[in-house]
C-alpha cells in the first residue's frame, strides 16, 4: 500500500471513532485534507476506505453506510452478546408504537388520520409524541383537505438508528411478520437492509422491544 494511502486510512479510521455520529464523505474528505494538511483527491479516499473496511473483515466492528454518511459499528452477530454493555435496561415499545412506526415507514407521507383507518384503532398522541421525541418522525407538510392535518414521515435518524442508507433498504413487508395489519400491501422490492462496506460499492397493553440489529458508538 502506498505510504499515502496508509496514512490516509489510519486518519479516516481515527476519525470515524471519535465522531459520535455518522459522517458524510464529503465532510470526512474535508476533514482529512485539514488534518493532513495538503488535499486529498476522491480516488486516494475510496482507496482508503476499501483498505480499511477490508482489514475489519476479520474484526469484530464493520464499517456501515447509513442515511447521513459513513460509521464505525460492531457487527450485527455480536450485538445481542454485547448488548448489556451499553444498556442494561432495554428501552421497550408498544405493539401500538411499533404499528404506527411501521405504517408511517412505508406509507410515508401519512396522516394521523389515515394510521387510524389502517390500524382500525384511535393513535394515542403520547405515541406520536414518543416517535418525535426519539426523532424517529417529523411534520412534512399538511394534506390538503379540511382541516388541514399534518402529514408525518420517517427521518434520517430513524434510518440510522436502524442502519439504513435510504427507505429503499427496508426489509419487504413479508419479513416484517405480523406486525402491520394485512391490508397494507406495500413493496419496496427484494432488497434487504444496507450492509458493511467492502461487499459492494409507549401506549398498549402489550410491549415488545425494538430489536436494534446493529450498535454503533451512539446507541
């Protein structure tokens, strides 16, 4: 390997370790040239960062796209051993909570209104609340009918915390069990959720825990 691209991928390793979020490329590229003191060209970054995610193949951490960039995780088979490190105490849902995050991921943009006609039920303001709380959701914009009301989507916050680069990564409604009522037949197609780099380029009466399939610095 080249002296420079050694050094670069030891930069961009150290970088994305102490950033406490993901960081885009274009920002890392920045951060680099800064750090290094002379720029740095797009062909010598991704050359780096293929070194770097090939010498974690082995490891127990990988290197994953998300929706707001680049970040350093442990990989998914050794979360659920690990998991009490971080949080003893795991953070548990509704079945209410977890439809109405489910319906709004795939149905997005949807009203509170048009949740409650899938789900057959009233949504609880505490769980949208929740859902914005955790900035799993926000206010796009309002449906033009009367009374004008809000239209929620998914954000970039959830795609991370759920190690997806965009929508299009969510799992195919089959896999997601029984967790939506069945009318609600939409399909993203066959692609599964973003992997490693280096392959390619609180209301109900039941509870159930969101299964985090992958752990990063900021869970």
């Amino acid at each position: 390997m080249p002296e420079a691209i050694h050094d670069l991928k030891y930069l961009l390793e150290a970088a994305l370790l102490a950033s406490s979020r993901p960081l885009e490329e274009g920002e890392l590229i920045g951060l680099l040239a800064s750090g290094l003191e002379r720029p740095v060209a797009r062909e010598a970054f991704d050359a780096a960062l293929d070194e770097l995610a090939h010498d974690y193949d082995s490891r127990g951490l990988c290197i994953r796209r998300v929706a707001s960039g680049l970040r350093i995780e442990i990989r998914p088979e050794y979360v659920r051993a690990l998991h009490g490190l971080w949080d003893p105490k795991p953070v548990r849902y509704s079945r209410a909570l977890l439809e109405t995050l489910a319906i709004m991921a795939y149905r997005q943009p949807v009203t509170r209104g048009e949740i409650e006609q899938i789900r057959g039920v009233s949504v609880a303001t505490s769980i949208l609340n929740t859902l914005e709380e955790r900035g799993w959701i926000h206010v796009v914009g309002h449906r033009e009918v009367p009374g004008r009301p809000a239209l929620y989507a998914t954000t970039r916050q959830f795609l991370d915390y759920f190690g997806l680069k965009s929508l299009e990564d969510l799992p195919p409604l089959e896999q997601v069990g029984d967790l939506l009522p069945t009318e609600l037949k939409l399909d993203f197609g066959e692609t599964g959720p973003a992997g490693p780099i280096g392959l390619a380029g609180a209301d109900g009466e039941e509870t159930d825990e969101i299964p985090s399939e992958t752990a990063s610095k900021e869970s």
